[in-house]
C-alpha cells in the first residue's frame, strides 16, 4: 500500500474525538477527492473555523447539497460538526503509527460500523468504571481476598516511600507526605486510605 500512496499529503493526529480509531501521534495521510466522491463513514481532514486553529479530523455522517455532517468517532453521539465543502482537504486514507506499518483507515459502510462499535463499548467502559468504583469504594472484596503484601520503606533525597509487595512482584507505592497511593488493579480493591493512613 505504502508504494501507491501519496505521502505528501498528511496530519498529525492530537486530541480525544477519534481515541481507539487513532492515537496521539498517529500521522494521518489524505488524498484531496473530489466532495462528489465522499461518503457517510469516511473519515476526513478539514479546517478549524478559527483563525490559525489545528486542522480536524472527524468521521462524515452525512453528505449535504454544500456539506457535510461530521462526528468525532469518541465523541458524545449528540456532538455534530457541519463543515461546509470548502473547509474539506481531504479524505483520510491511511495511518502510521510510531514503529508499525501503514494501515488503511476504514471508510464508507465499514467505518459506520466501526464508529458506532467505538461508541458503544465507549459506554461499557463508563460503566465498567463506574462499577469498578463502586466495588473498590464498599471495599465487599476485602471480605474473602486478603492477600499477603509486604511494605518496604524506601527513603530518597525528596521524600520518604513506601512500595507494596505480593509475591515478590511491586502492587503500588504509597508517598506518606505527600498522601498519594498508586495501585495496581485488582489490588485497589483491597488496600485504601482510612483518615489519611494506609490500610493493607
């Protein structure tokens, strides 16, 4: 693919409206078509409205007489851009990204289904994280999981921490100064703050 492919033409890729479709960083190439031959589904670059703003890059939803409705594939499902064709630079056709080869960017019918999929299990992850949350904050699982976890006491020019073992592999650290606990999941569940004080 990469030896038919117009590299001159691209964007990088920053933001969120697009995450799981590319990544920060990913650099996006384009080919200038035609509007008459955009579809629903293809993701295309266009210009920001305001002076000197980053160029955009969004999935089309719906092909107007004079535009084109757009939608970041990440984005709430009511978040919807019109761009007039002469905003529009070009259709997306393809992706690099740091270390790995060329892929094609999914258009058309496909890339409908592929956005609505990113949207959904969008939600899920909402969800999923809301009742991890949830769990972590009844602390229930401390009920019949207590792991054996061991603290060691490392003091350092800058402040004095403590790293969480089990099994001989690091779960987290806890800065008792600063008051801040990182853990590994699942072993958030079972060890907390109580009153500022860590509790294994």
């Amino acid at each position: 693919m990469s030896g038919s492919l117009d590299t001159s033409l691209f964007r990088f890729y920053h933001g969120r409206s697009m995450r799981f479709t590319f990544r920060p960083g990913d650099c996006i190439y384009f080919k200038t078509d035609s509007v008459s031959d955009l579809a629903a589904g293809d993701v295309i670059v266009f210009s920001s409205e305001d002076a000197g703003g980053v160029d955009i890059i969004h999935r089309i939803v719906e092909v107007g007489s004079s535009f084109v409705l757009t939608h970041g594939d990440n984005n709430p499902s009511d978040q919807i851009e019109n761009v007039a064709f002469s905003r529009v630079l070009g259709k997306a056709v393809a992706y690099k990204r740091k270390g790995k080869p060329v892929k094609p960017v999914t258009g058309g019918f496909c890339g409908r289904v592929r956005a609505v999929v990113i949207s959904k299990s969008g939600v899920c992850r909402v969800v999923a994280r809301w009742g991890w949350a949830g769990l972590r904050w009844s602390r229930v699982v401390r009920l019949f999981w207590r792991p054996s976890i061991e603290t060691m006491h490392v003091e350092t020019d800058a402040d004095s921490v403590v790293r969480l073992v089990c099994n001989d592999k690091s779960i987290g650290k806890w800065c008792s100064s600063r008051k801040i606990l990182v853990l590994i999941k699942p072993y958030d569940l079972v060890v907390f703050l109580k009153n500022g004080e860590l509790q294994l």
